[in-house]
C-alpha cells in the first residue's frame, strides 16, 4: 500500500490506530538508534532513512540512498533494512539473532514483516540500524556499484 503521504506525520494520522501504534513505536526505536547522518523522509510511499543527496547524490535512480524503511502493507506492516540485504555475512548473524528471540521470523531479502509490535524484536531492530555508520553504508554502495560494473 503506497501512500501518499508527503509527511512522516501525515503518514502517521492515516493508519488505523493499532498500525500507528505500532509504527510509532518501531520509528522510535530506528530513531534512537539511527547514526548521525542519515536523514528520516517519506520517500517510496513510506518512511525511509536515507542518505541525504548532498552527501551521495550519484545513486542510479537520482534518489536519496535508502539505508532503512517502514512501511504499512495491505497485509502487514515492515521495516526494510538495506544493510541486511547487501552483505550475507550480516544477514546470516540477523538471521540468527532474530531466531534466538524465539519470535517468528518472517522476512523477505531485506523486509521484515510483522501483523503486531510484539512479532518484533525491537532491540534487535535497534541495534541492526546503529551498526552501520553512514560512510561505511555509502563505501560499501560504492563498492558494490564498482563490482556489479566490472561484471558486466
């Protein structure tokens, strides 16, 4: 479900109360564990946590470089972690931490999807997002860009 939403407030107000809630929660805990230099947007139709284009403005669509994500689906609700998606070794160790919760797990290649806040594991979800510091999140891009061009 795309919103429309220009806001991260407007965002916000449009969910039904417990999705709120929820999210509300969740982007606490993202903020609070964010690192400086990622910016909070709405971008793609839900909130993201990007890398402002004045820091990296030479991304393959012109659009801020998103490093994390929040969303409210039709069916459920996600928090979208590039980090996990881009490197094996740290979706193998998120994998497996997320297991030892004894939550159920249920993800895609970097979308956690959760239908209510205690299908999460919040601090797990805090500390994923305070691992990676803004330079070594654009480095890495930068290497992956370099690496997907010379394979071609």
């Amino acid at each position: 479900m795309r919103s429309d939403a220009t806001t991260v407030e407007e965002y916000l107000a449009s969910l039904p109360p417990e999705r709120r809630v929820a999210l509300e929660t969740v982007r606490a805990e993202i903020l609070a564990n964010l690192p400086d230099g990622y910016e909070e947007a709405m971008n793609w139709g839900m909130i993201t946590y990007q890398v402002p284009l004045d820091r990296f403005p030479d991304t393959y669509n012109r659009q801020p470089l998103m490093y994390a994500g929040l969303a409210s689906q039709k069916n459920h609700m996600a928090v979208y972690l590039t980090a996990v998606y881009a490197d094996e070794e740290t979706r193998d160790q998120f994998e497996a931490a997320y297991r030892k919760t004894g939550k159920r797990m249920d993800m895609g290649k970097s979308c956690v999807r959760f239908k209510k806040l205690d299908d999460l594991p919040l601090e797990l979800i805090g500390k994923t997002i305070a691992d990676v510091e803004v330079d070594i999140f654009v480095t890495e891009t930068e290497a992956a860009r370099q690496a997907y061009k010379k394979r071609k």
